[in-house]
C-alpha cells in the first residue's frame, strides 16, 4: 500500500521545519503527536494509510511560514514561496479552505460508500455460506 502523495508532501514539511521530527511538527501546528503520526503508518483496523485531514491541513498552512499551499494540496510548484512578501490574500485563503472542504466532503462520502459496500458483502458472505452448509446437508 503506497502513501498518500499529499502525506508525503507533508512528511516533507515535517523535514524541512523540525528536522524530520513528527512531535515537534505535531506541537508548531497545534495538533496531538498521534494525529501526525498515523499519516505515515498504516491503520491496523483497515490496512490502509490514513489521509491527512482538512483540519490538519489548515493547521499547516497557518502555522508554517512561507508554505506554498498550492504545493502541498497539489504538488505543483515549489514547497516554499519565493519570498516573505509573496503573503497570500485572503481570497486566496477562503480559496483553499472551500478547496478542502470540498474534498473532506468527498471523503466522506467515498467513507460512507464503502461502509454499505462492506455491510453488504457481509450480508453476501453469510448467504454464500448459509448456501453452502444447506448444499452439504441436502447433499
């Protein structure tokens, strides 16, 4: 299972801003050490790395000083905006935030999908096995 690019764009900030350490990250954008950590481990209850947030990216990209955002929500461009005074505008700002909202809202529904996909491969399974057993007994 292959990380996410956006997450390791991020463990690219954790790089650049702490020198690699994920508590120290955690700290400068206010988040639990917990949080940064499961982006690049993969969740034991669903075998899959889990997908940084929009709250964990806004956090970023409010506390890490001449963050390209562009960069990290697309990977395009440079990580670090060229210069101090190139500060983003606010419409800019809202910009991204409805960027994020949007694809958290995405998420969820992609979640919410899977969820009824796996309650109804279960209910699948349990009939497969309910015609297997009365196979064998008519059999």
């Amino acid at each position: 299972m292959e990380k996410f690019e956006i997450n390791k764009r991020v463990m690219q900030l954790i790089d650049y801003y702490t020198n690699g350490n994920q508590t120290k990250f955690a700290e400068k954008i206010n988040c639990s050490p917990q949080v940064v950590n499961r982006l690049f481990n993969i969740d034991k209850r669903h075998g899959k790395y889990t997908l940084v947030s929009s709250e964990v990216l806004q956090k970023i990209s409010l506390m890490c000083e001449n963050l390209n955002c562009h960069w990290l929500l697309s990977g395009e461009g440079e990580m670090l905006r060229s210069t101090a005074s190139e500060s983003v505008s606010e419409a800019e700002k809202d910009g991204y935030k409805k960027q994020l909202r949007d694809k958290e809202y995405i998420i969820e529904l992609q979640r919410e999908k899977i969820a009824r996909m796996e309650a109804e491969l279960c209910k699948i399974k349990k009939q497969l096995q309910t015609a297997v057993v009365g196979s064998v007994v008519v059999g």
